[in-house]
C-alpha cells in the first residue's frame, strides 16, 4: 500500500506542475507588451498635383522611453517633406504624432518606417531602451491618384 500511495503523491505532483507551469506559460501572453502601436491617418485617394497629410500617430505598451526614427518610402519619387527623418523620444504616457505633407502626383505605394535605435540626448537623461528584436517596423499604405 505504501508504494501506491507514493505513486499517487507523484503522479499529482507532476499533474500540479504541469499545470502550474501551463498557468504561467499562459500569463506572459497576456502580459506581452507593444514596442510600439500605429494610428495611421492618410487618404487613399488624391488629384494629381494635390497637396496631402498624413499623420502617424505612435505609442508605446513598455514601460520605458525609446528613441524612434520615422521616415517615409515610397515606389515612386516625391518631393519635399516627404524625405525628411524624423527623430523623438516616446514614452508610455506621452505619444507622439508625426506629420508629413507632401504633393502627390501620380498613383504611390508608401512604405512608413518606424526604427528604434540607440542614439544618445533624445531621450530625457539618456534613459532609453532598444529591444533585443523587433526594432524596425512598418505599414504600407497605397494613394491612389485621379
């Protein structure tokens, strides 16, 4: 009776540890934060030679601030606005918007980029992070043009 007893205390250990470990397993999913979200607004539909807006707007489920690159790619050449960089600090609390107005003359696929990188005095007291994966990221968003 003693040795079926122990396997019983054995088999529950293992079960409560499988589950243990499935509970855990299961709330850092849950508790996986954002390095960054987008609100992208821009038409997507233009007259050609018309001046449009496009707003990006950025924010951040980390805790800490990070240092962001901005910067637009496009299929076909623009001028103007369109090719700046455009360097800041987000934090948790505080999104940032980013604009670009730039004229559009025929149909264009564009490619907005979002980098974090370390780049020191952006970011208040040099305190930024940059995640081990996952620096570089992007939406592709077509104006069609009349």
């Amino acid at each position: 009776m003693p040795g079926l007893s122990f396997m019983f205390s054995a088999a529950t250990l293992i079960l409560v540890l499988c589950l243990q470990l499935g509970i855990i397993e299961g709330q850092d999913t849950e508790n996986t934060r954002k390095a960054l979200t987008f609100n992208l607004s821009v038409p997507s539909r233009a007259q050609r030679n018309e001046e449009i807006s496009l707003a990006l707007e950025l924010g951040t489920q980390y805790k800490e601030c990070m240092v962001i690159k901005t910067y637009l790619v496009s299929s076909v050449p623009i001028e103007g606005g369109f090719n700046y960089v455009q360097t800041r600090c987000l934090c948790p609390d505080y999104p940032t918007t980013i604009y670009w107005d730039f004229i559009v003359t025929e149909t264009a696929t564009i490619a907005i980029v979002v980098d974090i990188v370390k780049e020191r005095n952006i970011c208040p007291n040099d305190v930024a992070v940059v995640p081990i994966t996952g620096d570089r990221y992007h939406t592709i968003h077509t104006i069609y043009v009349n």
